[in-house]
C-alpha cells in the first residue's frame, strides 16, 4: 500500500496536514515573492530523495545549486542520484517535462515519491493579455489534468507553485490561473511573510481536514519550526529568503 502521506520535511507544516502531502492528489502552494515556496518545494525534494525515492522537479525559475546544497546538510550527492531536474525555456518544453514525469512515474520503474512543479504559472503568465493567452490556459490545464492522472494511477503527490496578482480593490493577494486551478488542487496552501525570518503556511483548502495554520522560519539550512536552532531573528539568512 502506498504511504497516505509523504512528509516535506518541515515539523510544523507536516504536523498541519497530519503526516505531509497526500500521495492520490495535487497540492498547490502560492504566495508573494519571497515567501519560501521554492525553498519549501526543495526540502519536500530533499526529504523524500533521502529515504530513497525519485523526484521529479520541473524548475522553470532556476533552482540555485547553493541553496539546494544548504538544504541536504552536506548530502547534495546522494541526493543528485535521485533527482531528476528539468529546466523548461517555454510553456511548451513545460508540458513536455509533464508528460515525461508522468509516463516515468507511472510506468513503475522507479521508485517514485514526488513531482514538483515550481512555477506552474511563470510561462502563463507571460502570455496574459497576449494572443496566446487562450492556447496557454488550455496548455496549462492539460498539464494540471496530466499531473493528476498521474497522482491518481502512480499514487504519487504533485507540489505545484503558483504566483499572485493583487486585487486592485483591496489589495489582497490572489493566485494566477482563477477557478480551473483551484478546482484541480485538493490541498491549497498560501505562505504568509511574517516579520523577519517568519512564515505562516494558511490550510485554505482540503479534502479531510480542517483550515488552520502552521508557522516556521526560514534558516541557514532551510525550513524548520520556531522552536529548534536559526538563525537570531532580524539577521540575514545564509541562503536568503527565497520564493
């Protein structure tokens, strides 16, 4: 039986969502530059790569090598062995990296634990207000519809990334794609920026459990509750404050 979740590696968020990320669905994850969503995305990585499972992460921001490093606490190589990273120039090399981290994960031949998906949304949003618009929102549903057959055949969870736009009217921040992506998402996560090294992950949306929140910081060596070592508060961390 596949395992009902698969921890990312931060205490707090894991304890929020009762073990992790559940493996038959899509979890989005969105919020403001800065936030910790990629930093978040590679810890998911990390973890799961270190108790010996593949994962696909499809990069379309550019992953820093040092940042990743920071995050495996001197393991980067064995954590290499089972990452499988691609780098899509354009909305179209981006569907292609779905479509292969699909058919990889489901075929069975690999032991795979997680997809990731960060920025889901960069390439689309480019083509707003453009000609393309229409022909790049029918692109990025049918990456969505592809990610979730492959959750739901492989039973393997899909992280995706999604960028915000804010509301002219009240200034509140919103994700990008409007309805279709929130539909395909099962569990929805915004990543609050606190004072600081502070961030708050909000619960807005899942299928069993309730909504709440679940606060951690952003350290030296990656995400971690508020209770364990980082870095003294109002100082710089060592590797930024990444989306």
């Amino acid at each position: 039986m596949p395992d009902a979740r698969v921890p990312t590696g931060v205490a707090p968020l894991d304890a929020l969502l009762h073990g992790g990320l559940e493996t038959d669905c899509l979890t989005e994850l969105y919020g403001e530059g800065g936030s910790g969503k990629t930093l978040l995305c590679i810890q998911a990585a990390v973890e799961t790569t270190l108790k010996g499972r593949w994962v696909f992460y499809i990069d379309t921001e550019g992953v820093s090598l040092a940042r990743l490093e920071a995050v495996t606490g001197g393991r980067l190589a064995d954590v290499l062995k089972l990452l499988l990273l691609a780098t899509p120039k354009d909305l179209a090399e981006q569907s292609r990296a779905v479509e292969t981290a699909g058919a990889l994960a489901r075929e069975g031949r690999r032991t795979v634990g997680l997809i990731v998906l960060d920025s889901a949304t960069f390439y689309y949003r480019l083509a707003l207000s453009s000609e393309t618009e229409d022909e790049s929102r029918i692109a990025l549903g049918a990456e969505l519809a592809d990610l979730l057959a492959t959750a739901l055949h492989a039973h393997v969870p899909v992280l995706f990334t999604n960028q915000v736009w804010r509301r002219p009217s009240d200034g509140s921040l919103e994700p990008l794609g409007g309805s279709f992506i929130g539909h395909a998402a099962k569990t929805i996560l915004r990543i609050d920026r606190l004072p600081g090294n502070r961030r708050r992950a909000v619960l807005l949306k899942h299928r069993s459990l309730a909504e709440g929140s679940a606060e951690f910081r952003i350290t030296s060596t990656g995400l971690e509750g508020l209770g364990g070592a980082s870095a003294p508060s109002g100082s710089e961390p060592a590797i930024g404050t990444p989306d």
